[in-house]
C-alpha cells in the first residue's frame, strides 16, 4: 500500500527529461503522480491535463512532477510531443515507486499520485481515472486549504 496522509515524504533524486538531476525534498507544495507509461492513453490524457492545470497550480504554488518507469529518452520524447512544460522524472528501477510504496505491475508503477508539502504527505489518490483527476487534486488542496489562490 502506498504512503497515506500523515506519512513522512521521502527526499528523492531522479533524472528529468533533460537528463538533470533533480532533487526533491517537498518542502512546499508538490503534487507528484505515478503513471504506467508514456505515450499510452490514459497517460497522455493525464498528463495533458495537468498541463492544462499548470499555471493555476503555479499560482496556487504548487510544483508538478509525473514519475513512470519509462527512461530520459522516453521522457523526453513525451514532453515534446505533448507539450508537457513540467518535468517527468525517470524511475528505470522503481527506486522513486520503492521509496513511495507504489505498487510496480509488469515493470511499470500503478497510478498514484501524492500531494505534499511540509515534508509530509497531505493526500495520495490511488486507483484513479485519469481523466479529470489534474483539476480534482488542484480543488481537493484549495478545499482542504492546503494551498490558496491569489486574489
């Protein structure tokens, strides 16, 4: 079973699709979701809607990061052809799935997604449809007060 509210949120270092090292240590506001694999259908609808959510999630304060098992090169690969302006984060060995207990099925992570902040994990969806949860995550956390939007 994945991390739940409440847990610690682990430090994470991963590759994004430019190959950079990046370093998450969730001090504020992070939404980071799993998904199977890129270029795939559910996956390019949820990716293309958090691109579409992007700018109020950033006036909100709030980074995107998608994580799959895919490489750079697949990232890469799928950013440019969606559009995608936030980073994907490789996972080849499941290391960043591992560290968030999410489930790994024939090499590729199950859909999860987690809203973090603070060190700790504020919510984490599992089993989702992919199709509307970019907006659903962005309400839940101005709902809940996790974040606010400028007035």
């Amino acid at each position: 079973m994945a991390l739940i509210a409440g847990d610690d949120a682990p430090t994470v270092t991963a590759r994004n699709q430019d190959g950079e090292e990046v370093v998450l240590e969730f001090d504020h506001p992070t939404v980071l979701y799993f998904y199977p694999r890129d270029e795939t259908p559910g996956c390019t609808t949820e990716a293309t809607q958090f691109q579409r959510e992007l700018e109020t999630y950033h006036e909100a304060g709030v980074d995107v990061y998608g994580v799959s098992t895919d490489d750079v090169d697949s990232h890469q690969s799928f950013c440019e052809s969606e559009g995608l302006e936030f980073d994907l984060l490789a996972d080849p060995d499941a290391e960043l799935a591992e560290a968030f207990d999410v489930e790994v099925r024939n090499g590729a992570t199950a859909r999860t997604t987690f809203f973090i902040g603070d060190g700790e994990v504020k919510a984490a969806y599992e089993d989702i449809d992919p199709d509307g949860h970019a907006r659903q995550v962005l309400l839940d956390a101005l709902e809940d007060g996790r974040v606010t939007l400028p007035e």
